[in-house]
C-alpha cells in the first residue's frame, strides 16, 4: 500500500519542482549567465526603504539598486540591475555601512528573472487603511549620497539577481 503512494507522490514533487523553478527559465540578460553563480563588481546606487522583508517562511529579502561597473575605453559604465539580498533571521539584513556608495564591491550572485521588476513598480510601496481604501502610495526608493540618479529610467525593468549573506566582500 506504502509503495503504491510513493510513486505519484514523488511524480507530484518532481512536476511541482520543474513548474516552480524560475531558474530553468531563459530570458535575455546583461550578459551574465543565468545558470549559476555570477561574480559582478560595482556599487550600491538606492535601497528600498521597507519594512516589509517577505512572508515568514523561509529567506526574507531586502531589495537594492546595484550599479555594475565595466570600463570602456574612456568612460566608466554604469548598469543597474536589482538585487534581492536572501536572509534568514539568524543572519539578519545587510548591515547599514553596506550602503554606502564609495564602496566597490564584488558580489557573487544567482540570476532570478521571476524577481525582474520594473523602477516605478519598485520605487513605490502600496498604502490602505483600515477598511481596506486605497491611500496615496510612499515612495520607498532612497539613493545613496554620490550616487547617479539619472540612470534610473521608471519604465525600465531591472534584472534581478540574489545575494546570500558572505557573498559579497568590499574591494575598495
């Protein structure tokens, strides 16, 4: 009897697997690989200013505004790309001198284009009362002091990418 309820159980957990892995997922990308862990170097650009980090269960998330940094010949390159910074309670948010644009950091980070999210969507946070009435919504996107405002277009879509505490390191 146990085995006969084996099989569809794991046929069950294998499909519920595959449907809800966004990592198996291919989009287009700022030509950083989607299937593994990425090294990237840049800056903290914003944060979003929240209290609210995720359900409860499992990893809770900060999000911020990453600028990753490529030399050109002559200029220096700025793309941003939103980072979901995955942590449990034990670990806590990133601390506050995190966010501290003078900072270059390097980040090893995963591709996870199920949290791609456009700058508007992003830079506001959603209010009701009581009852349930839509109120003004706050804008929740804070830059860090010294970093570029103008590369943020809100109609644009940032690619979003995970951080796990002890990945990432300062490198000047």
């Amino acid at each position: 009897m146990t085995r006969g309820l084996f099989r569809p159980a794991i046929a069950i957990a294998f499909i519920s697997l595959t449907l809800t892995n966004p990592l198996g997922q291919k989009r287009p990308t700022t030509g950083v690989s989607e299937d593994k862990t990425n090294s990237i170097e840049g800056r903290t650009l914003a944060y979003v200013d929240t209290l609210v980090f995720g359900a409860g269960v499992g990893p809770q998330y900060a999000k911020f505004i990453f600028g990753v940094e490529t030399k050109g010949t002559k200029t220096r390159e700025v793309t941003p790309l939103l980072i979901a910074y995955a942590f449990h309670k034990k670990d806590g948010p990133p601390p506050d001198k995190f966010y501290d644009h003078s900072k270059l950091y390097k980040l090893r980070v995963v591709r996870e284009p199920m949290c791609d999210e456009s700058v508007s969507a992003l830079s506001y946070e959603k209010n009701e009362d009581e009852t349930g009435k839509q109120l003004q919504p706050t804008y929740v996107l804070r830059f860090l002091e010294g970093a570029p405002k103008d590369i943020l277009k809100p109609d644009s879509v940032l690619p979003c990418y995970v951080l796990t505490p002890r990945n990432y390191r300062v490198l000047k």
